[in-house]
C-alpha cells in the first residue's frame, strides 16, 4: 500500500517537475535563438524570416539529445531511491 | 507591515529547519547497553513521534517497540564537535517502510541484531557510529528512530555526513533552479501580456480621443452657419 502511495505521488511530483523543467528550457532556447538572430541581422525588420530562423532552430532542438535529457527527471530518483533501499537494509 | 513580514520570514525558516532536523539523518558515537521492547499506546497527538509501518491496522491504539539503549558522546553544534562527556540515550527501532520519513528501512530485526551483538560493558567498550533521525524528548516520551549502526575502532573516529552534504547541495541548486525558471516565466510570458496590455490601452484611449473629435466635428456641422 505504502509503495503505491509512493509510486503514484512521487511520479504525479516528477511530472510536474518535468513539464515546468521542459516548458524552462524551451523558453530559454527560443530566447537564444531570439538573441542569435537579432545579433546576426541587427537592422532587419524581417518577421518572417526570423520566425522561420527560431521554428528551424526549435525543431532542431526538440530532435537533440539535451532535450530528451529532461527525461532523467523521472529516472534520477528512480536509482536514487533503489540505491537507498539497498544501502538501508544491506548488512 | 515590514516586521509583520520579517516575522512570518523568521517562523517559516524555523519550521523548515525544525522539519529538517528532525528528519535528516544524524550520527552519534554509541556503546550500546542493552536493547528492549515495550508495548507503547499510539492513541494522542504523540502518535506522530511513531513510525506507521505498512502491514499495521489503521486502528490500532498500541503495539510493541522496539528499543535500543546506549551510552551516547555528547556533542556540540549539530554534532559537528565532539566532547569528552557521555549521556544516556535511547533509540526506537521501527520499520518507516515506503512512507515519509523517506529511509525506507525495513530491517528493523536485523539491526536489533546487531546491535545485540556490538552491547559491550564500560571496561570494555566496542563503540559504534548509530545513524538515526528524530529527536529524544523525555516529556513527549519521544524516541530518534535508529537507523543503521556500525563498529568503529575509536569514539574519535571522523564521520562524514554524505547524505546531508548531498541534500543540502542539491536544495541549494533547486532554489536557483526554482528562481531562475520563475524570472524566465516573468520575462518571457507575464512582461509581454502586461506590454501589449499597455499598448492596447494606449491604442484605445486613442480611438476615443479620435471618435470624440469625429463626434464633435460632426455635432458641429448642425451647427447654424456663419450668418453673413
């Protein structure tokens, strides 16, 4: 009972603490993109273009690694509790 | 106001730490003296110094625990500094299971071994290092709940608390987590509603101060002409 109270609580908190952490880092990536292009193209005023420089630079960065490692969120605590588990009750 | 403020600042960071102390893990250099088990009723408010193991009915107003009893250093400053005198002090050794607590300690027999095993007289003494959360309060009838012990060689014997370095490095870089993604939500999404907010009341104002010239224009053309 005790370890499904566990389970469904603790991966109802991972979630949240994935959505926030991956709604943060897109944030931030589209932020850089932002700054890139008004770096690159300091006098344009061409809206077109730089939505399609940040959608280009978004969906490569949704395909890349750094944003699946997100994931760990879920996994992290995973082998920290297993490692407790053994390390408590192990002579 | 501002003292108003400082002083629920002040009681939110001693209930945070009273939750902390209680409930990170400690250690303390330990003979132990003998172990026991006593029945203990569980029906006040003191039922919260108890563990609530699994496999036990929610009804149940008492049961038995079990108790170790030793011979403890004092220390000083969060057991950070150790000094030469001792004191008595007893441990409960309970079960926390998969609830809070987070130990998930289940070997409450096998540690009661253990320590059976390292009892040792004061002309001879087997000191132990006792990992433990809680607090010992003797008006409450409370008990540190033990955690793991383990033989040492000497009672100066330096212990490294890892648990606590770990956990307090990690909720230092989940507070500036926690800021930095709250100033990014504030800057990348409620800063642009409250510009284009402005910007829309601005363009509104505007819209009116045109209709009403517009309106006045045209009352104006009902006006009588110049009379020549």
């Amino acid at each position: 009972m005790g370890f499904i109270r566990l389970v469904v609580f603790g991966f109802i908190a991972l979630s949240i603490i994935y959505l926030s952490l991956s709604v943060y880092f897109r944030s931030v990536r589209r932020e850089n993109l932002e700054d890139d292009w008004a770096e690159a193209n300091p006098d344009s005023s061409d809206k077109a273009a730089r939505d399609v420089f940040v959608a280009d630079g978004m969906a490569s960065y949704h395909g890349s690694i750094r944003a699946k490692l997100v994931g760990l969120v879920y996994v992290v605590p995973t082998i920290v509790v297993s490692v407790i588990v053994f390390m408590t009750n192990a002579n | 106001m501002r003292k108003l403020k400082l002083g629920l600042r002040v009681l939110a960071v001693l209930l945070v730490g009273m939750v902390l102390h209680y409930s990170l893990p400690q250690h303390d250099v330990v003979r132990v003296v003998s172990t026991y088990q006593e029945r203990q009723d569980l029906n006040d408010w003191t039922r919260v110094f108890w563990a609530r193991p699994d496999d036990q009915s929610a009804t149940l107003v008492n049961r038995d625990v079990q108790f170790i009893q030793t011979v403890k250093k004092k220390t000083w400053l969060l057991g950070f500094v150790q000094r030469d005198t001792t004191e008595a002090m007893v441990y409960r050794n309970e079960d926390t299971g998969f609830s809070w607590p987070f130990y998930f300690k289940f070997d409450t027999a096998n540690l009661q071994t253990e320590a059976d095993d390292l009892r040792s007289t004061p002309e001879a003494p087997k000191w132990a290092v006792m990992t433990h959360y809680g607090w010992r309060n003797e008006f409450l009838s409370s008990f540190p709940n033990a955690i793991s012990i383990r033989p040492i060689d000497s009672p100066d014997a330096r212990i490294i608390p890892w648990f606590n370095i770990f956990f307090f490095v990690f909720l230092i870089v989940a507070i500036v987590m926690i800021r930095a993604m709250w100033a990014q939500f504030w800057e990348r999404t409620i800063d642009p509603v409250m510009d284009s907010a402005g910007d829309r009341y601005d363009e509104a104002s505007a819209g009116i101060a045109e209709r009403k010239g517009r309106l006045a224009r045209w009352l104006g053309t009902w006006k009588s002409k110049d009379k020549r």
